[in-house]
C-alpha cells in the first residue's frame, strides 16, 4: 500500500505501490531514489550516497531549481531545493495510478540566497509502466523573478557501453567541457568518455521523446518524455546530458568509482536561459518516463 515511511537512516520518505510498480520519494528534496518496474530498478541511486537529511542524495531523480550549475554564487550549485525538506500535501491512489504531492514555499533561508516568494509543487505518480516527475512554479512574489528548473534523472542502465541515446540529432548543444557549440551529427549518442552537455531547446521541435536504447539489438529501453509551459502554453525546453566517467566520478566523494558505468543522466529542463516568470505566473516542466 502507498504510505509514508522511513528510508534510510530514519529518513521520511514515501513509498508509492501501483500495481506490481513501486517508487520511493523522499522528503529531502522530494528526490525519487526507486522506481522499480516489474521488480527491476529503473533509476540510479549511487552505492556512496549521503543520507544525512542535508546533502543532496546522489541518484534519483533531484529537482533543480531555481538555478542550475551556479550562476549565483551566493546559492548553492543546482539550487537549493534538493537539500530542502518538502511539506507532503497528500497521497492519493486509485486502480491505475498512485500519486504524492509536496510543496515546497519560500522560507527565510530561501530568501536568504534567492529574495523572491514563490509557491513549489511537486507531484510524482506511478502507473504500472510509467514514473511522471510534474514540477510547478508560481510565482507568489510582486515582482517577476528568473529561474531555472530541471529534473536531473539517473537512469540505471545494464552497463554503459551496452546503451546509447537517441533524440538529439539535429539539436545544437553546448558541450560544458570545452564550451563549444556543436550540432549533434548523430542519431544514436554512446557514451564512451565524460559527457556533459545542454541540449538546446528549440521552438517548434520540443527535445522529446529521448531515448536510452540497447546499443546491439537496438531496443528501446526508456523513454524520457517531457512537456513545459508557462501560463498554460508551451515553451521550449533542453535536456542535459551528462555522465562523469572515470575521473570525475573518482573525484565526487559522494559517487563510488565504478558507478559511471551504471548511469546515464537525461535531464530535461530550462537551463540555457533564464525563464521569467511574472506575479503569478505559473511554469511547469513534466517528465514521464517509460518503460518500453
Ligand atoms: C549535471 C551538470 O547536470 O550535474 C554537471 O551538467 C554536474 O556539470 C552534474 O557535474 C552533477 O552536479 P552535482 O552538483 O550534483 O555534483
């Protein structure tokens, strides 16, 4: 049965049950640590993560917002909402789905890196083969504020050399290692070093779906499919593409060496411009993940 219980280390989290699917949320940062679809994972969660009720967990699905990276120096990288503990609203369930709801308001130490009144929230819901992150932002604040938001999904693959990623040929990307601008030449992407790169949102041709397929027999294996508006009408989204390979992943305390080789990070959001969202404006990116 869904309900709320304790995760690791005493740790509130909710535990979402849909048929034979399931999915763990916690309250930290309402960050998705397990989706599990006919009792396989589907999302990963590092073997050194920190539960310690502070640090972002490494895995999952963690919100970004209101920033991502760290153009403002004085908040953290990514934001402060995945160290944030979200207020559960409510669980609802029914025959074909079962749904979680947070919110998440400015509060003194918010407006203590970001001054700017806002209302957050979040609602993940289960179906028997899909996980859907929908994040809402409102602007509660007089003045009209810039943000960006993004869903930073660990994909859990079987191995990273056995999957490649199809959906971004033809998009410009903005590579973050050599900060260059490249248009993706090819229809399936493989990682086979350290990637991180913006996908770049285009109007009229929404970065959707994104595909981690099987590299030999060419099946799909999850699809990313993403939606985003403001005030109710669609506005162009990216979609980082990251994975640290072997030095970076030495180098995050937080991440055990060898887990690079379990992920793949599809992380659909507005990140390659600010977003400005007036006094009541309301923004909204939604994710759906599917098993194929
Ligand atoms: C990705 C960024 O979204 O997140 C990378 O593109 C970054 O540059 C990665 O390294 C992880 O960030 P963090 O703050 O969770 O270590």
């Amino acid at each position: 049965m869904s309900r709320l219980t304790e995760g690791v280390n005493g740790l509130s989290m909710v535990h979402l049950v849909c048929g034979s699917s399931t999915a763990d949320i916690y309250l930290l940062g309402g960050t998705v640590t397990s989706w599990r679809y006919n009792g396989e994972e589907k999302l990963f969660v590092s073997s050194q993560a920190i539960y310690n009720g502070v640090k972002a967990i490494r895995g999952g699905i963690p919100l970004v917002f209101p920033q991502f990276s760290q153009p403002l120096k004085e908040m953290p990288q990514h934001g402060f909402t995945r160290t944030s503990k979200l207020d559960l609203q409510d669980i609802v369930s029914s025959e074909t789905s079962s749904q979680v709801i947070f919110t998440l308001t400015h509060n003194d130490s918010t407006l203590a890196v970001w001054p700017h009144k806002f209302q957050l929230f979040y609602v993940v819901t289960l179906s028997s083969d899909s996980l859907t992150s929908k994040l809402t932002i409102v602007n509660v604040d007089k003045e009209p504020f810039k943000c960006h938001t993004l869903l930073h999904s660990y994909l859990s693959v079987p191995h990273i050399s056995s999957i490649s990623v199809k959906g971004f040929k033809g998009y410009t990307y903005i590579d973050k290692l050599t900060n260059s601008s490249i248009e993706e030449p090819e229809e399936e992407c493989e990682v086979n070093q350290e990637v991180d790169r913006v996908v770049l949102a285009q109007i009229d041709k929404p970065l959707s779906p994104v595909t981690v397929i099987d590299r030999v027999t060419k099946t799909p294996l999850i699809e990313v499919n993403t939606i985003c508006t403001y005030n109710n009408q669609p506005i162009p989204f990216d979609v980082v593409f990251w994975n640290p390979w072997i030095e970076k992943a030495k180098a995050l305390a937080d991440l055990g060496d060898e887990d690079y080789l379990k992920y793949v990070c599809i992380e659909p959001g507005t990140v390659s411009n600010w977003v400005d969202v007036d006094s009541d404006g309301v923004l909204v990116l939604q994710q759906t993940l599917r098993v194929i």
